[in-house]
C-alpha cells in the first residue's frame, strides 16, 4: 500500500454528474480520505494507470466509456487488477449487480447515496485492501526468506560434498602411496624369505606361505579400498576408462552381467562433472547389487552436446516402496543431480525392475 498504515487510503471517483461527483468528493475528504476526480471513463483509465488508487468509485453509465468496460479494462491490467472497485448506479436490477460482479466489483452502491453507507462500505474495502497487502508482503518475506535458506542448504550441501571428495581423494592417495608401498616391501621381503627357507623346518615354510598369501590379500583389500574411496583412472585416464573399470569389476565381484554403452570414447567434462557422474554408476550398481536381486544389468552415458545422460537400469525385482520414499542412496543421487543443476527421474515396477535417469549440464555453474 502507498500510505502509511495510519493513513485511511487515495480514491478515485468517477462520476459524470458534477453535484454527485463534488458530494461524494466532500463526503470523503471529510472522512480523511485522499481524493482524486474524474468525470468520464477515459479520463479515469489514465489517472487509476499513472497513479493506482487504493479504491474506485466507478459510475456505471457515463458518455463513451461506460462504467463496465472501465472496470474491465482496470482488471486487465498488472498495475491495477488488484484494485477494490465499487460501483456506483442507479440501476437496481439484479442482472446489472451481477454483470458488475463478474467483471470483478467487490461491491455495489445505489443511488441516492446515504453517506453513511457509503463510509462503512468504503472503509470496509480500504481496510480489506490494506490487509490483503499485508498478506502478500508477508508471504513475499517467507518466500523471500525460505529460496534464501533454501539456497544456504544447497550451497552448504554442495561445500560438504565437495569437502567429502577432497577427503575421500587424501585418504586413497595415503593409502596407496603409504599402506600400498609398505605392504608391498613386506610381500617382496616375505617372498625372498621363503626362497632362503626353501630347505628349513616345514612348520617355518607354511608358516611363511601363509604370511605371503595374508599380505597379498591385504594389499588387494588395500587396493581396492582406495579405488572405492577414488578411482585412480579417473584421475589418470578419464571418466570413460574408469566407468569401463568399475563395470567390469561389478561384474567380475556381484556376479551380475553388466552391459556398458558410451557415445565417446571419452569425455571433455571438468572434474566435478566426472566425479559425479562416476559416484552416479558407482552408488546406483551398488544398489543393484544389494537389493536389486537383478540376472543383468545395463549401464548408458552418451554425450548430448550440452547434457550428459546417465542411465542404468535392472531386470530386478523393483522397488518395493513407493518411488517417492527414497532411500538415503537415491536422496544422495538426487541431490547430487540437483546440485549440478542436473534432472533426476526413477522408474520402477515391482517384480519388472528399476530404471534410473540423470541429466547433467555440460557447463556447470554452480
């Protein structure tokens, strides 16, 4: 509202009689409203348009433009449809009351005027206006507030994740470069003792045998924790060579055939799109391989010019939740997704399999 809250409001009256137009002017202003005049529709249309009013008075028949098409006129406008608008007429049939209602009047004054009438019914409309932008103002701050708070979440989400990942990437490089290399010397140390006690004391030579094949399947353990935690070949070779990688070792570890589909033989994408794409195959064939209870499993990425497409999809059971009752892992996807400015989509049929979709952005602004 353009007045202050202890101000009673600005009128426009449009009225073509010059004795009503001054005694509804008079009324009024004595009542502490501001009043401006106008005594045929056009001359209101431009005044109500330069400057909107807090409430209209609107005569109905008046030369050239008539009352309704005024009223019309004013609700198809952004800066004035929200403007109260009573009517003012000597005409009592109910159709007219009607036709004015429909154009969207909010009220209905007959002639001759009681002032008293007229001040409640005006003070009633003005203080219906004043609440509802009340209202509107206060929902605009919520929802001011709540895109603010919502965006702080995704900014913090997105912090998190990318502090997650510089983690993940420290602690694979601890343990390949320190863990790896010292397990490594110790299978090379072990490996020649057992040639030195070829001749021993049998009990020392199985006992030897055992410590190798315990820090072989140690190192592999090793191995495989740091790829998990950040696949080397992603960093070394692309997203490509480490999808192929990671397919091939789903398959050769869940027993579950895995058919991988790309359109590139590789992929110009900065870092975070890689990471996430791969995090993408990496959390969604896990699923599979946990809950799915899938014979075959099918993995696509294709290049779309701009977008990236992700899908992998079982022949599963499905899930049997509703698709809306995420679990952690798909909430994880999901946001992920989201994050990058990205479309993610779940279909599932239960005893028929689950499909999920991603697209990314090739250009990722956040």
């Amino acid at each position: 509202m353009k007045h202050s809250d202890n101000l009673p409001g600005e009128i426009l009256i449009v009225e073509d009689t010059p004795a009503s137009l001054q005694l509804l002017s008079e009324l009024l202003a004595q009542a502490g409203y501001c009043v401006r005049q106008a005594q045929d529709g056009e001359m209101a249309l431009l005044s109500a348009w330069e400057r909107p009013p807090d409430l209209v008075l609107l005569d109905i028949r008046m030369p050239g433009i008539n009352g309704y098409e005024v009223c019309r006129r004013l609700k198809e406008a952004p800066g004035t449809r929200d403007i109260p608008i009573i009517f003012l007429s000597a005409l009592h049939e109910a159709e007219d009351k009607v036709q004015g209602f429909r154009l969207g009047a909010v009220d209905y004054i007959a002639k001759p005027y009681h002032p008293d009438e007229v001040l409640a019914r005006v003070h009633t409309h003005i203080e219906l206006r004043r609440l509802q932008i009340g209202l509107e103002k206060r929902v605009q701050e919520r929802t001011a507030a709540h895109r603010q708070a919502e965006k702080q979440l995704q900014e913090l989400a997105e912090f998190l994740q990318t502090v997650r990942e510089e983690e993940r990437s420290h602690i694979a490089r601890e343990i390949h470069d320190e863990l790896g290399q010292s397990l490594t010397v110790l299978r090379i140390d072990l490996a020649w003792l057992r040639t030195q006690c070829s001749g021993s004391d049998p009990r020392i030579a199985d006992r030897l045998a055992s410590s190798f094949q315990l820090v072989v399947r140690t190192l592999d353990a090793v191995r495989r924790i740091a790829e998990d935690l950040r696949p080397g070949m992603l960093d070394n070779l692309g997203l490509a060579a480490a999808i192929e990688h990671h397919v091939a070792k789903f398959t050769e570890h869940a027993g579950i055939p895995c058919q991988l589909s790309m359109n590139r033989e590789e992929f110009e994408v900065s870092d975070k799109l890689a990471t996430a794409i791969f995090r993408l195959v990496q959390e969604a064939l896990t699923n599979v391989a946990r809950h799915a209870s899938a014979s075959s499993v099918t993995v696509q990425l294709n290049d779309l010019n701009d977008t990236l497409q992700l899908t992998v999809q079982d022949d599963g059971c499905g899930l049997a939740a509703p698709v809306d009752k995420k679990t952690f892992g798909l909430l994880g996807m999901r946001e992920r997704v989201h994050m990058l400015g990205g479309r993610f989509e779940i279909e599932s049929t239960p005893g028929k399999g689950t499909r999920i979709e991603a697209w990314l952005p090739k250009e990722v602004t956040t």
